[in-house]
C-alpha cells in the first residue's frame, strides 16, 4: 500500500476523532481502518486471482498452440516419408522394368543373331549340296532333321529340309491331337509332305513328348513313318 491512501486514512481517523472525541470517536476510527484494510485486501486478493487466472489461461493457450504445432510436425514427418517411400518403391519398379526391357532385347538379339547364323549355315549347306550334286549327280539324297526315322535320308533336295524343319516346328507347337495335318510344298524340289500330330504325353520326368506321323512325296512317289519328338533343353527334338 502507498504512502497516499495511508495518510488520507490517518486524516479521516483523526478527523472523525476531533469531531466526536473521547472512546466513541477513537472506536469508529479503528473500526474505520480495519474496513478500509479489509476492502483494499479483498481488491488486492481480487486483482492477483485475476491475474493468477490470466496466466494460467495464457499458459493453457500456450501448451495448446504447442501441441498443435507438435501433431503439424508429425503429420508432416509421415507425409515426407511417405512419399519418400512412394519415390523409392517408383524408382525400384522402374529400375526393375527396365532391366526386364534390356534382358528382354538381349534374348531377342540373341535369338536373331542365332537364327541369321542358322539361315547362313542352312545357306552354305544349300550351295555347298547344289554344288555337288552339278559335279556329281548320282549323289546321296538330302538327310533332314525332322524328318521320321524312316523318312531320314528320303529327300530329293536340301530345300526340302527347310520347308519340313519349318511345317514340322508349326505343328508340334500348335497343333491339337488327331487334328488336320499341316502340309508343305517344295516348288523347286516338287516334293512335298503333311506332319500330324497323334498323341500328346508327359513323362515321369516331367519332359512332355508328341506322337507323330509324316508322309513324304519324292518324285510321285509317297512314303510314310512315324516318330515321337520330346521338348529338351528348350527344344524339340525327335526320337530315335
């Protein structure tokens, strides 16, 4: 309390004194003083829970605005990472899809390198048999190698082979049992032949065969056999 209202207090006290003397006007005076005490205590008690409870509110506005502030940083923590996570899974499905694309062209390289060396090699066989058959003609038949056992060494000219190797492929891995039979024509030759697929089968190994059977027309003259061919080492192969 400050000096001010104290003096004034002192003042009423000893007016009020003056004025009414002796013990009745003394007994106002204290009574007078302890009122005012009482009053400026109970405001000085008012004012400091006000300010005790504006702290405290301020206190809880500041612990709110925390929190929040703590959930915003968390949520975007978990939204960096997820899309962090979203751009690595993106990268590795890319990564992955073009290491499938280069093995995928690799194999295709590799399969058109093997088939242009297969073309060139059946080539110099081609001219290397015409040119023995110009200084030799009573020569060996042409031996083909998807021809039956028994149709072997039938045919009249090495193109033969081609057109057999290529009708045989065909049918082996497209047609159904007891199906129509897939023919071939050879113009330059004149021969020509059908290959049909009789039985499919899969063995204890697990290696699945075909039964087949082929007819050879050489010179008006047809031939027919017979033979089983097994897909191994990732190619069919026939039976001896």
């Amino acid at each position: 309390m400050s000096d001010g209202p104290r003096t004034s207090q002192v003042f009423f006290a000893a007016f009020f004194a003056s004025l009414i003397g002796g013990a009745i006007g003394a007994g106002f005076a204290v009574s007078y003083l302890a009122s005012e005490n009482e009053r400026t205590t109970a405001q000085a008690s008012a004012t400091a829970e006000a300010r005790r409870r504006a702290i405290e509110e301020e206190a809880r506005r500041v612990d709110e605005e925390r929190r929040r502030l703590e959930e915003a940083l968390r949520r975007a923590e978990q939204e960096r990472r997820k899309l962090q996570d979203d751009a690595r899974r993106k990268a590795e499905e890319e990564k992955r899809r073009a290491e499938e694309e280069a093995k995928r062209r690799a194999e295709e390289g590799r399969r058109a390198e093997a088939e242009r060396r297969r073309l060139q090699e059946e080539a110099r066989k081609h001219v290397e048999e015409e040119e023995a058959k110009r200084r030799n003609p009573g020569a060996a038949k042409a031996s083909c190698e998807f021809a039956a056992p028994a149709l072997k060494d039938v045919f009249a000219h090495e193109t033969d082979c081609y057109f057999l190797q290529r009708t045989f492929r065909l049918a082996i891995e497209t047609a159904v049992d007891g199906g129509e039979p897939s023919s071939w024509t050879n113009v330059r030759s004149g021969s020509s032949g059908t290959i049909k697929i009789l039985a499919t089968e899969k063995r204890a190994d697990g290696v699945m065969c075909r039964t087949f059977e082929q007819t050879v027309t050489i010179e008006g003259k047809t031939m027919t056999g017979s033979g089983k061919a097994c897909f191994k080492d990732g190619a069919w192969r026939i039976e001896a």
